[in-house]
C-alpha cells in the first residue's frame, strides 16, 4: 500500500473515532433533553410524523457537535429535510431519538448512527461504522466496526467497553413484531404464528430496544410490509441499514423481503422498508414464506 493511501486510511479511521466519542460524549445530553423537553414541538418531520421538542432537540445536539468534527462532510436525519454541510469526506446518518413516542409511558428510547464513506442516500455496503445508544436503566452504546460488534457504559465523561465481540445467541429466545396483526399480509401472519408458539415476546414500542433484546437472548424483530403499506414504515438510511449493519455484523442476517438490508440502494433520503432482523436460521425461514 502506498503512503498516500496509508495516509487517507489512517485519517479516515481517525474521524470515524472522533465521530463515535462524540457521539457518546453528546448521549448523557440527550438523555437530559428527554427529560426536558417533553412537549410537543408543533411541528412534523419529512416522514409526516409529529416531533416532540426532545426530537428537535437531539438533532440540533448531534448536528452542531458532528458537523464540528474535522473530516465530517455532511449530516443527515430523520428529523430534517435535507443534508446539513461541511467540510470533510464521510458523512453521519441518524436517527437522533428513536422511540421518542415512548417518552410519555418513560419507556425505552435511542440513538441510531451510520457512518458512511459516500454521501447519502448511499447504498449500505458503503457504511464504515454503525451502531446505537440505548438510555436504558444505565446509558449504553453498541458499535459495529471493523468487522466486529463493541457494547460501551456511557458516563457524563467517558465511555467504557464492557464487551469486546458482541455475537446473537445461537439458539434464540425473544420476537417482537410491529404493525399490527390486522396490518401484516398473510404470509408473515402465518410466519409469525409458528415463532409465537416458540419464542417469548418481547416488544416495546422502539426498535433500537427490542433489537438490543435479540442481540442480548437471539430471535428476531421485524416490522414488516403492510397491507396498507407495502413499502414498510421504518427508514431505510436512518435506522434500517445501520441496525442491519450491526446485527450482521454480530452474525445475525437482514432482509427487505428479498435481499440483505444492505444491498439496497435508496433513490430517496427518507425511503422506508420492511425490516426483518435476526438469528440466520429464523430470517431463512420467513424468507422462505415471504
């Protein structure tokens, strides 16, 4: 390898480090603004759903400190229209509070981030890293990176590996499904009654949770094509890719209904897809019925 590649290599990996510390150094700021900001903002996100002001509020916060970043070109979230600008080579994608319908019960909510070498909408083999942050009981951070899935403890001042080869549980135990049973076509109605009789159900109304539940016991999630909505609810950028990144990464298998979550590659910033996450073996089988 020459030097010059040595060079925009190591430069590379240098901003995809700072992009992750500040990522978990802007998390306990997050956390405080769900507490804060409560309220309806009175506004809508390109999806067309309502924002809460802890929605805006993340967003603002992983913008202003990302795009701050030396090597950062462009940030892109669910919450916005368009890209926001810089200076750089890589760009960030996220999803800066996902679950915030939670905030109300005090159920579970997230961060979720890809980091790309091409400017989205990009295809998911372009990703660097991904990963989220869970404001759970304590606030914690999986990273996929390199071929290899890391679990961090986020303090106010630091973070703190506390798993250095994140892998799913070869024999699975939990399912969560979204959409509603009256939504789902008929193929997965029928997929989804054999996995009732045989895993546990665990679903809490925000995907980065109940993805962390299957990397945690093995099984699978999935919001699927609708009846009403074949194209799925969950975007493919913001949350579909980076969650698919990391559950691959861990030796896990996505799927759009079709192909690998990765292999899509979107037209639109805010497109959506159908989304199944999982054990290989469980993702083989609703395959086979879809």
């Amino acid at each position: 390898m020459s030097k010059s590649l040595d060079s925009a290599t190591a430069t590379t990996d240098s901003t995809v480090d700072k992009t992750i510390s500040t990522i978990a150094d802007t998390a306990p700021a997050v956390r405080t603004a769900i507490s804060t900001y409560r309220e309806q903002s009175g506004s809508v996100n390109p999806s067309g759903d309502e924002q809460l002001a802890a929605d805006v509020r993340a967003d603002e916060l992983f913008e202003r400190r990302l795009l701050a970043i030396d090597g950062i070109a462009t940030y892109a979230s669910e919450e916005r229209d368009e890209l926001a600008t810089a200076d750089g080579r890589l760009h960030v994608a996220m999803d800066p509070l996902d679950g915030s319908s939670n905030l109300e019960p005090n159920s579970g909510m997230g961060t979720i981030f890809g980091i790309y070498s091409e400017q989205p909408p990009t295809h998911g083999r372009n990703l660097l890293a991904a990963g989220f942050v869970i404001y759970g009981p304590v606030t914690s951070m999986v990273v996929a990176r390199n071929g290899r899935v890391r679990e961090y403890i986020v303090k106010d001042d630091d973070y703190r590996l506390i798993d250095d080869d994140v892998t799913i549980p070869a024999d699975p135990t939990v399912f969560g499904f979204g959409g509603g049973v009256d939504s789902w076509t008929d193929s997965f109605e029928g997929f989804a009654e054999e996995i009732r009789r045989e895993l546990k159900l665990r679903y809490g109304g925000a995907m980065i949770a109940d993805i962390n539940q299957v990397l945690s016991y093995g099984g699978v999630f999935s919001y699927p094509a609708l009846q009403s909505r074949p194209e799925g609810k969950l975007r493919l950028q913001f949350e579909g890719q980076p969650m698919a990144y990391v559950v691959e990464t861990a030796g896990g298998r996505s799927l759009d209904g079709t192909r690998s979550i990765l292999e899509t590659n979107p037209d639109d910033l805010h497109q959506r897809t159908p989304l199944y996450l999982g054990n290989p073996e469980l993702i083989d089988r609703l395959e086979t019925r879809l």
